[in-house]
C-alpha cells in the first residue's frame, strides 16, 4: 500500500496520483492541511507535496518525479519510463526540465488569475477545516484571502510576473512542444511515458489563463491533454477550475489581456541551454511576519494593477466544457 499525502488541487499530486494509478498499485490519499501541514511534520524527508510513504518497503520519499522513478523501479509492471537508456535518460530529463519551468510558471500564473479574479477560493483551498471550516464561510472567506493571497504572492513572487517575463518565458517553452506533440504524438520514444505524465499534469493550472487557453498555436497541445484525460480517465476539471468558471459566468468578465505580450518583447525557452538536470528546482521564497506586514502592497499591485485587463468572458468550450 502506497500512503500519498497530497492538496487535493496540486499539479504535482496528480502526476504521482495518475502514475500510481496507471500502474494498477494500490494507494490511499491522506488530505494535508497546508495552512498546517501537521500531517506530515513527523517525517524525516522534505516537507514538500506530493509525499509518499510505502508501507511495504518502509521508504518515504518527496518531489513527485523521483517518487515516479521509485515506483517504476520498484514496481516494474506497468512502467512509465522507458527500458531503452537512451530514451529514460531523455524521459527523466523531461521531467526534471517540465518540473522546474513549466510547473512553477503555471502554479505562478494560476495562482495569479486566482487572486485576481476571485480571490475568496484561496480559504477554500488552503484553510477549508482550520477553527472548523469558519474561514471556508461566506463571509469569512474575504477576510482570509488577503492574508492568503499576500503570503502567496510573496513567497511565489507573483507580483513580479512581468518583470520576471513569465508569461513570455512559457509561451516561449509551450509553442515548441506544442509543434512536436502535433508531429510525434508524445515526448518521447512514440510512446505514452512519465513525461506525458508530467507535460498534461502541470499543464492544468494554465487552463484558468486566457492568454494561454485562448492561445490559437497552442490549442493542439491542450487538446492533447483532454484527450490523455479521457483515454486514462482523469477528472476534466478541477474544483478550483468550476469555480473560477462559475464565477466568469456569474461576472460575465475575466482578466485576459496580457498587456505588455504585443510588445515585440523576446525571450529564449526557459529549456534553452540548460545543462542535464539532476534534480529539479523549486521557486518558494521564505516568509516571515514583518514580510505578510510590508507584503500587502504587492497584493493589492496583483489584485488591481497587474496589467491583465479585464474583459468581456468568453467561455472556452473546448477546454473547460
């Protein structure tokens, strides 16, 4: 039995959570408070979501591709990675690539058009049972996300998005894969591995972002995901996905206009000229109180003067629907 201690909503759970269930193996899914994560504060290993521990073997383990690369190694039926070196080498480095760039771009910009948008689904996330599901009310669901959102935003540096050229640094990342997915069919080998896996799975975040879901060169490679989607029976929506479209509906606007992407501005792949991998990179940023004192500004910046510009909803049936 595989104990999997997930938030519910992570792009990163659900690659451990779609590859433990290609592999047939049985597992539970221990819900973590992240306001607390009291859950798993006993074990050794990094405190970092998705976290396993394998009951049968003993080993507990976090970060969701060497947790892949354990269960194929240690349960070899099913495998995700490929048998040939070659091809699992460039299968890992994938990975390990897709880890470190798209995934923390996609949870930087999902998070971004949480806040901006509808802010009051962050409680909903983050504190659904602390002092009994009181913040997780309506009502009391205002008060919580700007504390929420402030500390997010600090510790992920979403009000730096333009600075930091994100949105410009994925699209530049996306459209290439996009292009060969269109020619190969999959990443690696023509063959479905654990880098498909992680491609469709950190994807997700990026289907509540305009800019990106109404993208017209990348409408293949979501296609691409539904279609992963069907075939091994994933959820077609996450919650927080509903909501954010529930709310658009209800407003009949949303935050779509990139303003500053028609600017001619260029810039490289973050894939380009990056060494193999042997580990992948995170972007969290420590926080302390004075921060989430000082911090609040840059909340308020992300919340109304992003640069995203709102504008008339236009339901994109062929992602969401």
């Amino acid at each position: 039995m595989i104990e999997l201690y997930k938030l519910q909503w992570s792009h990163y759970v659900e690659k451990v959570r779609w590859a433990l269930d290609f592999k047939k193996l049985d597992w539970r899914g221990i819900d973590v408070v992240a306001f607390t994560k009291k859950e798993i504060r006993h074990f050794d290993c990094a405190q970092t979501f998705p976290l396993i521990r394998d009951t049968r073997t003993g080993v507990t383990m976090s970060d969701s591709s060497p947790i892949i690369r354990y269960l194929d190694e240690t349960y070899p039926r099913h495998a995700l990675l490929p048998a040939d070196p070659v091809e699992r080498e460039a299968a890992w480095q994938w990975m390990l690539r897709l880890d470190s760039t798209l995934g923390l771009h996609a949870r930087r910009l999902g998070y971004t058009q949480i806040i901006m948008e509808c802010p009051t689904i962050l409680a909903q996330l983050f504190m659904p049972d602390v002092c009994g599901g009181l913040f997780a009310r309506r009502g009391w669901r205002a008060l919580a996300a700007p504390v929420l959102g402030t500390l997010l935003t600090l510790r992920f540096r979403f009000h730096r998005n333009r600075e930091d050229g994100v949105y410009e640094a994925l699209e530049a990342q996306l459209l290439p894969i996009a292009a060969q997915l269109e020619r190969d069919g999959f990443l690696v080998g023509g063959r479905f591995s654990a880098a498909d896996i992680t491609l469709a799975s950190l994807l997700r975040p990026l289907r509540i972002v305009p800019h990106f879901v109404q993208h017209p060169r990348l409408q293949s490679l979501f296609a691409w995901q539904e279609r992963l989607f069907r075939e091994h029976g994933r959820e077609a929506a996450f919650p927080y996905e509903a909501m954010v479209r529930a709310k658009r509906e209800r407003s009949r606007r949303w935050r779509a206009r990139v303003s500053w992407m028609h600017a001619g501005r260029v810039v490289a792949s973050a894939a380009d000229g990056v060494a193999d991998r042997q580990v992948a990179q995170n972007d969290i940023h420590p926080n302390s109180r004075w921060m989430l004192l000082f911090g609040l500004p840059a909340y308020l910046k992300l919340r109304w003067f992003s640069g995203v510009a709102r504008e008339r909803y236009m339901s994109v049936v062929s992602v969401v629907g």
